[in-house]
C-alpha cells in the first residue's frame, strides 16, 4: 500500500480545533503515514505533536507563512507553506513574531467595529477562546456563534460579517521577503491553495517566485475545483515545480477531514532531499 500523505493541517497553537497531539492520534486513526503540522506562523506546536507521534508516523515540521504580494495599488493575501526550516533561524523567527503580534492587534480592532456596530461581543470572551494561544479570526467567528449571533462559522466569514463589513487587514510578510527567508533557513516552500476563488494568484506571480525559489504548488485542496487544480498542475509543469495535495485541516472549524487529499511520496521524497534545516521525525518503537 503507498504512502498517505497530508502535508497541510492546523491545530490550536493556532486556528485549529485539535491540540498538535490530537492533530498527531487523529491522523494515525485517517492512516496516514506522514502528517505536516503548519500552523499559522508559528513552531510553538512541533515538540508536543512529535511526543505525541503514534509508532511508525511520521511528523513534517513546518509552518503556513501569511503572505502578501503587492503591486501597485493592487494587494493579494497569499498562504505559503514552509517545511522543515531551521526553527532557530532569527530573521524568520523575527518575521513569524511580528506577524503574530500584528494577529492580535487586528482582533482587537474587528472586536471594536463589531461593538461599535451594535454587536455584543466582547474582547475578554474571544480572548477566553484562544485559550494563551494567539488569537484570530476563528475564535471572534466562534464567539458570534456561541452568542448565538450567527448560525455557524462558516456564515461568520460572509461579507455582512467578517468577510467585508467588519474585516480588517491582517499583518503579513512580502511573499518574495517570506520566500527567501524560508530559504535561507534551509526550508522548502509550497504555495498553499493558489487557486481559491477569494485569492486566486496571478499567473505571472507564480512564474516570478518559481524564480526566485518556490519548490512547489499545492493543488489538490479542499476549495479547488477540478478546474483549479488541473489549472495548478499546468502552472507547476510550466515553471517546473512540484504539485502537493493536503486536507487544510483545522478540526471542527470545517467539514474536511485529515487526509482528504495527499501527496505522492515521490514528491514528499523530494521535499525531503531539497531541505537541510530540520528533518522529519519519525516514532519510533521505543522512545
């Protein structure tokens, strides 16, 4: 039997449902072999998802970087996926930091429009949601349904709510800057979901980072059509890049389960090979 790959999955240390050591149990219990652990901008979860590793799984270091692209008067938010890069390496950990912090302050602020638009919630209860870890969006989404405000999280991202009446820019990293210093940490960097319908990346910009570095294009994601992703799989052809495919998973926060998509082990071979700044950490019988 091949190898089950999911290269892309989120847990509390960040916008995810699950602890990193449930992230680890639930994707044993989907048979997966190899599981990647990419939260927001932050490494604060490796060390208990690899304690927490069943025998035999494997665990890919890595982090999902917010990213923007700027031209002109035009700015596009874009995911980029890092994977085994130095945790250690200052100018990312300074980036990933300053990105967090500026997650905070942008709460804050949506919490204050919502008030200010006669919605009641407050700053104490989406801080009691993120229970120590940064807080997003997804705990201010989740505490508009347990105000009963809205019907489910997913309605809390439409436009009359977080999407556009109460949105606020978040902080992010020039994706060129992001890309080279993923990089420089001996890491390797896939673009995430290229072609969602809210954030569809430029054909040109994905031929100036394939340039610049970028290894990778992930294809097979939940909220690619089949249209998307065969239109990824002609990109990462052209520009000579690898294709990915993950669950994006972030537990009960969304319908898709761990595994819902994967990657080919060739391809996770050569991710593998390409990086030198941490490895992936396998259970092993005894600890």
């Amino acid at each position: 039997m091949a190898m089950r790959i999911d290269l892309h999955a989120h847990s509390t240390v960040s916008d995810g449902t699950a602890t990193p050591a449930e992230v680890m149990v639930m994707a044993a219990a989907a048979a997966l072999d190899v599981v990647a652990l990419t939260d927001h901008d932050t490494t604060t979860g490796w060390a208990e998802a690899a304690a927490a590793l069943p025998v035999g799984r494997t665990l890919v270091p890595g982090a999902e970087l917010s990213c923007r692209w700027n031209d002109g008067g035009q700015r596009l938010g874009m995911h980029m996926l890092a994977y085994l890069f130095d945790p250690t390496d200052a100018a990312l950990t300074a980036e990933m930091t300053r990105v967090r912090d500026g997650l905070a302050h942008r709460a804050q602020a949506v919490v204050e429009l919502l008030r200010a638009g006669g919605v009641d919630v407050t700053w104490d209860e989406v801080r009691e949601l993120a229970a120590g870890d940064t807080v997003g969006r997804p705990h201010i989404a989740q505490a508009l349904v347990d105000g009963g405000r809205v019907g489910s999280v997913q309605e809390a991202f439409e436009p009359q709510w977080l999407g556009e009446r109460y949105y606020v820019p978040k902080q992010a990293m020039d994706v060129f800057v992001a890309l080279r210093l993923v990089r420089d940490a001996g890491g390797v960097a896939v673009l995430a979901h290229p072609r969602r319908k809210d954030r569809e990346v430029p054909h040109e910009v994905l031929a100036e980072l394939a340039k610049e570095g970028l290894f990778g294009l992930e294809a097979d994601h939940p909220e690619h059509a089949d249209a998307a992703r065969e239109a990824v799989r002609a990109a990462a052809l052209e520009f000579g890049l690898v294709v990915t495919g993950s669950s994006d998973f972030h537990g009960a926060r969304k319908t898709v389960r761990i595994g819902a998509n994967t990657t080919d082990p060739q391809v996770f071979e050569q991710i593998v090979n390409a990086a030198s700044g941490t490895a992936p950490i396998t259970a092993a019988a005894v600890r």
